[in-house]
C-alpha cells in the first residue's frame, strides 16, 4: 500500500486537477489500477492529498483573510472611558483594548495610542467607517462628526489578502521573492482557494518607518518656510510726517 500511495501522490503532483471525484477512474485507468477495488482508497488518497500541509499550505492567519490598516488615536480620548463604554480589557503583555463588532471586524487600541483595524470581507470603505464609527463615535468617545470624519481619513492600509479565481485547480506554488523588500507574496493552489492566483500585500514596518519621517520632515521644511517668509515680509514704518510729540 506504501508504494501505492507514493505512486498516486506522485500522479497527483504531476496532474493537480486529477484530485477531483470525477477523475479517479482515469487516474486507475493511467496507472493500471483495478477502479472497482481500489476506489475507495483512492478517495481516500486524494482527500488526504488535499489536505496534506506540504502540498497545500493553508493561510489560518487573520492577516490575509482580512482587511487590515491602522491609525492613531486622537488625544484626550479616554480608555478607561472606552472600558466603561464597552471596548474589552485584553490578558495581552501590551495591555490593548479590544472592540469587537460581528460581521464588521475588530479594534486593537495599544497604549501607544495605534488603533489596529481589522474588517472581515467582503472590503468597502462603508464596513471600514461604521466599525471606526461603533467603537468611537456610537460609544461616545467622539461626539463631533466633523473631527469623527477628519479623524476616520487618516486611516491607512497595512495589509490585504487579493486573489483572482482562474476556474482551474491549480498546484502549489509560492513566490516570496519580493516579501522583504516590498511586502508581496504571491501564491497558487493555496488551500483556502485552490483555483486562485493570490496576492498578499503588508507594508513592511520599514516603509512605514520611512514614510512617518518624510511627514515629519516635510512639516519642518512648511514650519521654516513660514518663518523665512514672515522675517522677509516687508513691515511698515511710521510716516516722516507723523507727529511724535508726546501729548
């Protein structure tokens, strides 16, 4: 049975699409099995090769079934408030709040004061905004649309998990080349779509690091351009003709 489990994996891996119910008779046919007696095993091995890690290696984490970005809490904002409004007290080492909304996603609010967002797909802007809007603007926490909308545009993507369905079953393929550089990977055959091309997009802590000192420096260049353009204003000076005699 060992030589004959290692034959059909190996028909398996060079046929991807022959996993399918559908196509174990020709599998026996090509291999010069007995179908009738061999049938269930043969069931048998291609549920067992679809599930096998080594040929499908499904994605459990929560970053790439899911939407994620963040962004930072606006100051004067209370979590002892947002405990008491119902946001969770987390057993986490970095002591993060959780709010949690069902069919929406989740909030993470670090002591840092970064808010991780989570939204469940399908993505739109809209699930994005009402989860910001239950946690802050709902519990109280914000009471002023305007500074609520102003507030809720700073969020940025952080991660997301693509894929396009090709109609075929496709094998195993993972190309991380560009992970570390540019935070894409791309994959085939994975175990959560086997018919798809997946793209995982994360934006590496580097780029980000980058990005918050290019802000930073910009703000400068803006703050030192106001002063150079306030000590060049020409300012006015009192008339020669103006009476300057104490009264």
């Amino acid at each position: 049975m060992d030589s004959l489990k290692s034959k059909v994996y190996q028909y398996f891996r060079e046929h991807p699409r022959a996993t399918g119910r559908l196509d174990h008779k020709k599998v026996a046919a090509d291999l010069g099995l007995d179908y009738d007696a061999e049938k269930l095993y043969l069931y048998k091995l291609a549920h067992d090769f679809r599930s096998d890690l080594q040929n499908s290696q499904g994605l459990k984490g929560l970053n790439w079934h899911h939407w994620h970005g963040f962004l930072f809490c606006l100051k004067g904002v209370s979590r002892e408030a947002a405990v008491a409004a119902g946001w969770i007290r987390t057993a986490a080492r970095n002591r993060y709040l959780l709010w949690k909304d069902k069919g929406l996603g989740r909030l993470e609010w670090h002591e840092s004061g970064r808010i991780k967002v989570w939204v469940k797909k399908p993505v739109s802007e809209g699930k994005k905004l009402q989860l910001l809007a239950n946690g802050f603007f709902q519990t109280f926490l914000i009471t002023d649309i305007k500074v609520f909308t102003e507030w809720a545009r700073t969020l940025r993507m952080k991660g997301v998990h693509c894929a396009a369905d090709t109609g075929y079953e496709l094998p195993y393929l993972k190309l991380d080349l560009f992970k570390e550089s540019n935070g894409v990977v791309i994959l085939s055959g994975d175990k959560s779509h086997r018919t798809s091309i997946e793209a995982q997009v994360n934006l590496p802590d580097w780029q980000e690091k980058n990005e918050t000192m290019l802000q930073q420096c910009q703000r400068t260049i803006e703050t030192f351009s106001r002063f150079l353009s306030d000590l060049s204003a020409p300012r006015l000076r009192p008339s020669q003709d103006q009476d300057r005699s104490v009264v």
